[in-house]
C-alpha cells in the first residue's frame, strides 16, 4: 500500500497529497489486486482497529461477511493466497472481537458457507488461522496475549468447539468420496485443534471409524495419519490411552497395514512411521506412569501391547527410505530405555535388542549415491540420520554391552578379513562401528586396554586387525578417513603394542594420508596426525629425525608468485609445525640438539619472511600486496605454533631454544614499520608477542615499547581492541616484579595509548552505522578493562604519576563511563576501577584534590548512573553493576568514615530531594558491616526512586 498516498486522507493534508490520494484509490479501484492489498493492510493493520469508531468497526465485520458471502456465487474460487490473506484478516478480527462484540463469530461464518464448497475451504483456512494466532508455538507471544489467548481458548470451548466438531464431521462425511482437498484441509484441521480441546469430542466410535476408513483412501491417508498421530498424542489417562492406541492398531492391522512393502508409497509410510511411533511412545509413556503408580498389572498389560509393535518397528526402522527409518527411532530409543530397567530380559527381548542392533549396522552404511567430494544437502541429512543411529547404537552398550561388542567384532572381523574384494561402504561401516564403540563403551581417560579383560581383548583384537590388514590403502576416502580416526580415538592401544606405530606413521606421511590425492583427506590427517604424535609423545622418540625428514617439504612457506599449488593449505601447515615442535620437545635429545633442530625449524620461515617483506615494501598492485601480507602473516603464526610444544620460559630454557624465538622476535619486529596490509600483519605479530610473553617473559619486554609505538600509530578501534589485551597480558604476567620491569614501559607508553584510544572514539561516524558503533562500544569496554588491569595490579602510580591534566581526563573517563554510556558491561567496569582507586587514593593520605573528587564526582555518579532510565533493574548485567556501584560507596564510607555520611546527609542527598526519613533510611544501610545487605537495600532504593 503506497504510505505516501495515505498521508492525504489527513483532514489536514494539502492539496497535493489529497489529489495524491484520490488517484490511488481510483486506481485501486479498477485493480486485480485490489483486494490483495487492502486485505494486507488489514491484516498489516496500517488503521489501529481500537482506535476506529463503533460505527467502523461494525461496517468492517459487515464488509468481510458480505465478502464471504460474494465468494458462494462466484463461478471460479479466488487465488489461494487471496483466500490465506483473507483468513489472516478473519483469525485477527476473531481475535479482537470474539470476547466482546462478535461472541456469534463462527455460527455467523457457518450460517453464510453451508456446506458450499469454496465457503467449507474459506472456513477450514480460517480455522487454521485462528489456530496459528492461538497456538502456534513458533510465534512468541507476550505474557499478555498468552493470558488473553488461553481466555479465548476456554470461552471457545464452552461455546462453539461441539458445533465446530459437529461441522468437521459434516464436512468429511460430505466430502470424503468426492473432493479431496476440501477432506485433506479438515483433517488438518482436526489435527490441529485436537491438541487443545475435549479429546472425546474426536476419539469416538463414529470419527475414529471415519479417519481409519481414510487410511484405506490413497488421496487422503497421509492426513488421515497425521490427523490419528495428534489424537494418540494428546495427554490423557494411561489405561485409557493405552485402550484407544490398541484399538486403532486392530483396525490397522486387519487393513493389512502391518505388513511393509519396500515398494510402498514413501510419503504415505513416512507419515505411517511417524503415526507407530507416536503409537509406540504413548504406550511407553502410560506403562512409565503405571509403574510409577505402582500399577503393575496394567503396566504388564501395556509391556505386551508394546511388545506387539516391535516387529512393526523393526519394519519400518530397517527400510531403505531413511525418512521412513528416521520417523521410528524415538520407539526404538525408548523402548530400549524400557528394557534397560528390566532386570532380567526374555528370550524375545534379547532377540529384539539384536535385531535391532542389526538393523542399526544395516541403515548406518552409505549409499551409492552419496556424494564424498560435493556435499550437498542430502548427504547433510544422512551425516544428521547417522547421529541419531549413533545415539541408538548408544543405548544398545547400555542394554546389552555383551552383545554389541560381539556383534561389531563379528562384523569388522568378517569385513576385514575380505577387504581387497569388499564394496567401500561395508569397509567403513566395519571401522566405524569398531570407532563409535569407544563412546558407547565408556572408560576413564581412554583407558580401553585395561581393566575388563574380555572387553579389553576384544578391543585389542580388533585394532590389531586395523592395522595390520593393509586396509589403510583401500581407494576410498571414507575408508580413509575412518582409519585415520579410529588409530587416533583408540591411541592408547599403541601404549600396549608399540610396535605397530611405525606402519602408522608411514600412512600418515604417505599417499595415504598427509600426500593423499583428496585435499580433504589430506587436511585432515593434517589435524589428525598433530593429535597421534601429541598423544604418543613418549613412543615418538625412535622416529623424530626421520619424521622431520619427511614432513620437510610439507612445512614449506609458499610465496604467491610461484603458482605452486601446495599439498596443505596454511591453516593445515599449522597442525604440522606444531607437530614438528612437539616432536622436538618432547625429544629425549639434548638442549644443543634440540636448539639445532629448532632452529633447522624456524631459519627458512625468517629467510622467507625477510625475502617476502622485501618485496611488499616494493609492490604496487594491491592484490600482490595482499597476498605478501598473507604469506608474511602465515610465517609468523607458524613459528608462533610451535611454540605451543612449550608450556613456560622454564621449558623453553631447558630445550636451550630462547635465542631461536629471539631471532623471531627481532625478524618479525621490523614488518610493523611496513605502511602497506598493516591490519593483517600487525594482526600476526601480536599473536606472536602474546605467545612470547608466556615462552621468553622478561626476555621480551626490551622488544615491546618500540612494538607498541608502531602498532599505535594510524591504528582503528579494532586495532586498539585487539592491541589492549597485549598490554593487559604484560600488565598481569610482570605484577610481581611491577617496580624493575614493567611500571618504566607503561608510564611511558600510557598516554600514547590512551591518546589513540581518545582519537578513534572521537572520529565522528554516520548516525545509522551499527558496525561503526559497536566498535566504539568495544573499544570503549577494552580501555576500561585496561584500567581495571593497571589499578587491579598495584600499578596505579603509572595513572598518578601522568599530568594533572591527564590524570583528570582518564578519572573523567571512568565517571562518564560509569554514568553516560548505555552498556552495563562498562558500567560495572567503571564501578570497579573507582572502587579500586577510592581504597588506594580516598584515605587521609591520598594524591592532594581526590578527596574533592570523590564528593564532587564520584558519590555523584553512584546515584547518576542508577537512576537513568536506560539503567534496567530487571537486566542481570545491569544488576552485576549496581553491585559495584554498591562496593564503591561502601569503600567510600570506609576510607571517608562519619565525613561521608555527614555529606551524604546535610549535602549531596537533600539536593536531589530525597525525603529525610529515606535519608536516614539509606545512611543506616550504608552504615550496616553486612556489605550484601546495603547491596540488596541499593536495588530497592532505585527501583523507589524510579518513576
């Protein structure tokens, strides 16, 4: 509807937008669409209904009856979205005036449509419509609309739903054998409102005989199915609903439905597996009350009639269509739960569990069709269906772990004894399962190989099998991988049979794994093989040197002129240079050689670095700037990488591998000068820095003022963001040693950074720029944090020693932060740092003027900042600054003592016209030695005081 045009239907309008007006409705007039457009504004409700006079509300009821009764004499039925638009228009006036001007809403509907065909389908949409307002779980309503919702929900059920029912069976009786699409829409509608009223109104003799006769009708079976799954899971008495579930399953039966065909209709036994296993829950859910109700002769009764389903279940979860399979797994799940608390499991139970073990190896393999190298939706579906069989699988271990681990050795053995000539989905569901027993068999810390011998023997065989068979070469990548997986989920096997590691490793250096065909394949071995080596650090040793050798030309940095399309990708070569720095580590080899190969490491990555920085300083096309960046990027993080292998400066001396780093440090250092890519390279050596601070620690410092001063300079708030953290690191690591080492560097770089940070937040940016905002709002977060770090650290001599100027700006800071800006998460940052500062400044003693500060600015901001209307007392965060807010005064009153209550009293409180009573109210609780008692007293002050 075009708004502009509206505008001169305003007494007030001139002339041109009247004339405006005048041509739009003209036109609207003569429109096919006209009735489109005006149903969305109804619907859109551009006119505030409450606001229209009693006069125009009645002539709008009167104008959507004359229209429904204009569509009984129209030869051809409207567009379908026409009819939904105008059942939306009807469900949303039914929801305004069905309790209070239109109680004879669906009898004045009914009166006009009859049994008329294009009246019953607008009735059925309305009565959808009326449902989704109602009902639909989807929508989030406000506590109001679910009280007025529930209120129109009981007014409909004693006043119409009988005759609504009545005319539901009206309508199928009438239309079952002659118009499909008209039974389908009031099956689903019966569906739909089945969920909310009297079930005995639908599970009777004369409708449930009427739904069962549909299931026999192709045309209408599969509403018919979902119409029977909402009326079996609605809540009622377990007797009875067990009672209602085997009489619809006699009257299935003897339709012949039990019986499973693979060349059924799969949409029809989709919805039929979605109705047994609604079926099959109901029944577990009753037998579960029972039980509980110490009703156990009626539980028994409803374990047989469980029982009975099995074989259907069974059935339907063994069938090619996954879909189908699917529907049915939550009855399988449960009824396995139900034999778990059996304490003693028949013949037929035991058979049921291995059948349904069966079927669960069965549907767990891939299909010709799927698709390894282009995954699309489908194959998604499949990896979602594995899930659930997986959880299946899981609780088969919790019945009957015996079996399980029998049934997968059978197969994987029976499997991998014929790989060579063996389809590949057969391969991988062998190893799979043989993987996924690692969960459903449980142990502590990995510890698969110990304790249960038959289990542990069992295991051990198996994997044994793995990896002497020769299977790792099999040309498939799902066989592959799943090798590679299961070697590294089962790594402690390699702890008890050593001797098998090197047949390992070479599949993972060789075509079979890191310089396998698919880069897939190869970019996860990379991960992978990270995984092995760390976890068989102690087993590694005899291999280091030639492992090194060969993942060589694996670790190469690839500059982007060459046009070499490399094995891994960047993100892959950092699993293997961390690999290589564990290796080194965790060697036996002395600290000389260890510094060797570290350095043997890192030398080529510094070579290139320096080589490729050369050639950025020189580039002018942007695109080759960006991929030097890159490459320059990536050296630096692999050499950060490898220092993972060490855990603090001890470690990294006793490997005599410091100088190495150093040499790094004083590499990479120089590309901060680069004006070209600064964001990406500055990026990368700060990761490095961060790294440095825990592997060199002091040895670092000396590199750090000049860092800074480059990585400060023409920098954006993300810059700064990021940047902080490094300050906040060195700020926590060196507080013990705060005097020597750090207070000299950040008194010196202190105000340069708190001048960028001031500089960025005071560019000015578009009013609409979300991103733009957030930043600041981050950046903002982070400076306080660095405060908080710098006063939290016993470093607030860095802030007192700066200007009189500087000091006043930064504490000026903190009150506006704590008062003005809207972003709690700051706020109670603020609240913290003026804490600190009052303990550390508010004595006697105090930096001469704070004591004023404190009256004039401080006590002002706690009483400020709660009392803003953007300051939600419902909000936890907010909540978390209040009670620093209530810290901060607290202090105040400890440093200050009977002088601050005296202000507090005679001064600051009665200028913001607080009642003496409330006065004395409040001095008391700040008095009180319980500090959470004045927190509680806080919030219950504010929430008076707020309007």
């Amino acid at each position: 509807m075009d708004e502009q045009a509206l505008l001169g239907l305003n007494p007030n309008a001139d002339a041109d937008f009247r004339q405006r007006a005048l041509a739009y409705f003209e036109q609207l007039k003569i429109s096919q669409d006209a009735w489109q457009v005006c149903a969305e504004a109804l619907a859109q409700r551009i006119y505030r209904y409450s606001e229209l006079t009693e006069v125009q509300q009645q002539l709008i009821r009167e104008t959507l009856v004359t229209w429904l009764q204009a569509q009984m004499l129209n030869p051809q039925p409207e567009k379908t979205f026409i009819r939904n638009k105008a059942a939306q228009v009807f469900a949303l006036l039914f929801v305004t005036e069905y309790l209070t001007k239109w109680p004879k809403f669906f009898f004045d509907i009914l009166s006009v449509v009859d049994l008329n065909p294009q009246g019953v389908d607008l009735y059925l949409r309305i009565l959808m419509a009326v449902d989704a307002e109602l009902v639909d779980r989807d929508v989030v309503h406000t506590s109001e609309e679910a009280r007025r919702n529930t209120l129109l929900k009981d007014t409909m059920r004693e006043q119409c739903i009988p005759s609504l029912v009545e005319s539901w069976y009206q309508i199928l009786q009438n239309y079952q054998y002659t118009n499909a699409e008209l039974t389908c829409q009031c099956l689903e509608v019966v569906g739909a409102y089945v969920s909310w009223i009297d079930l005995s109104l639908i599970a009777n003799e004369r409708f449930i005989n009427m739904l069962l006769s549909h299931m026999s009708v192709e045309v209408l079976r599969e509403e018919a199915c979902d119409c029977l799954f909402e009326i079996v899971n609605k809540g009622m008495d377990p007797i009875d609903k067990t009672k209602l579930v085997e009489s619809l399953c006699q009257v299935l039966q003897s339709a012949g439905l039990f019986s499973i065909d693979q060349e059924d209709d799969v949409d029809f036994l989709a919805r039929f597996s979605k109705l047994v296993n609604g079926m099959g829950q109901a029944l577990i859910t009753s037998w579960t009350k029972l039980v509980k109700n110490g009703d156990m002769k009626s539980a028994q009764d409803t374990l047989q009639a469980i029982e009975a389903k099995v074989s259907l279940m069974l059935q339907l979860l063994i069938h090619e269509d996954d879909d189908i399979s699917s529907n049915i797994i939550g009855f399988c799940y449960d009824y396995l739960h139900i034999l778990k608390q059996l304490s003693l499991l028949s013949d037929q139970q035991k058979a049921n569990v291995e059948a349904i073990m069966l079927a669960v190896m069965k549907k767990l393999t891939y299909d010709e069709e799927y698709n390894f190298e282009h995954e699309g939706e489908d194959e998604a579906m499949f990896v979602e269906y594995r899930k659930q069989l997986k959880l299946l699988l899981d609780r088969l271990a919790q019945v009957s772990p015996e079996l399980l681990l029998a049934s997968v050795r059978r197969v994987f053995n029976t499997t991998l004894q014929n790989w060579q000539a063996t389809r590949f989905m057969e391969i991988e569901v062998a190893i799979r399962l043989l993987y996924m027993l690692a969960e459903a068999l449980p142990v502590s810390h990995g510890a698969h190989f110990s304790g249960d011998i038959s289990k542990a023997s069992a295991l051990q065989d198996m994997m044994r099998t793995l990896v002497t068979s020769g299977v790792s070469a099999y040309q498939h990548t799902s066989v592959t991988l799943e090798f590679f997986e299961t070697v590294v989920r089962y790594e402690k096997f390699f702890t008890v049979e050593p001797q098998h590691i090197p047949n390992v490793l070479m599949a993972f250096l060789d075509h079979r794994g890191l310089r396998h065909t698919s880069p897939k394949v190869r970019s996860r071995t990379a991960y992978l093989f990270s995984r092995f080596v760390k976890s068989l650090n102690k087993q590694m040793n005899p291999f280091i040197e030639d492992v090194l050798n060969r993942i060589q030309d694996l670790l190469e940095l690839s500059p982007p002129e060459n046009g070499y399309q490399a094995l891994l990708s960047s993100d892959d070569q950092l699993f293997i240079y961390e690999t290589a720095g564990v290796l080194i580590v965790n060697s036996e080899y002395s600290a000389e050689r260890k510094q060797i190969l570290m350095r043997n490491l890192l030398t080529p990555l510094m070579e290139k670095f320096k080589m490729q920085l050369e050639k950025l300083m020189m580039a002018q096309d942007e695109d080759r700037q960006m991929a030097l960046a890159d490459c320059l990027n990536h050296a630096v993080g692999f050499a950060s990488r490898t220092s993972k292998a060490f855990s603090n400066k001890q470690t990294v001396k006793q490997c005599g591998c410091s100088e190495v780093y150093l040499d790094c440090l004083q590499t990479f250092l120089p590309a901060l000068s680069c004006p070209l890519q600064k964001e990406v390279i500055r990026s990368g050596v700060r990761t490095f820095l961060h790294r440095m601070i825990i592997c060199l620690e002091e040895e670092v410092l000396p590199f750090i003022p000049s860092a800074s001063e480059h990585m400060l300079k023409d920098c954006e708030a993300k810059d700064l963001q990021e940047f902080i953290p490094l300050i906040n690191q060195i700020t926590a690591k060196f507080k013990r040693d705060l005097r020597t080492q750090v207070s000299p560097f950040l008194q010196q770089m202190f105000m340069p950074l708190l001048h960028a940070i001031f500089e960025v937040l005071l560019r000015p940016a578009e009013e609409n720029d979300q991103s733009a905002a957030l930043e600041k709002q981050m950046l903002r977060r982070s400076y306080f944090a660095f405060l908080q770090t710098v006063t939290g650290s016993g470093m607030s001599e860095v802030i007192a020693n700066q200007d009189a100027e500087n000091v006043e700006r930064v504490l000026f800071t903190i009150i506006q932060g704590a008062v003005d800006y809207p972003d709690p998460i700051a706020q109670k940052t603020c609240f913290i740092i003026l804490s600190k500062l009052v303990e550390l400044w508010g004595g006697k003693d105090g930096p001469v003027g704070f004591a004023d500060f404190v009256y004039k600015h401080i006590v002002p901001a706690c009483f400020l900042a709660p009392l803003k209307q953007t300051f939600d007392l419902a909000d936890a965060q907010t909540v978390l600054a209040l009670s620093e807010c209530a810290v901060t005064l607290k202090t105040i009153h400890l440093k200050r003592g009977p002088e601050c209550i005296h202000y507090l009293q005679q001064e600051y409180l009665p200028s913001l016209q607080v009642a003496p009573e409330i006065i004395q109210e409040f001095c008391q609780a700040l008095q009180q030695s319980d500090a959470k008692v004045f927190k509680n007293y806080l919030k219950v002050f504010f929430q008076r005081a707020k309007p």
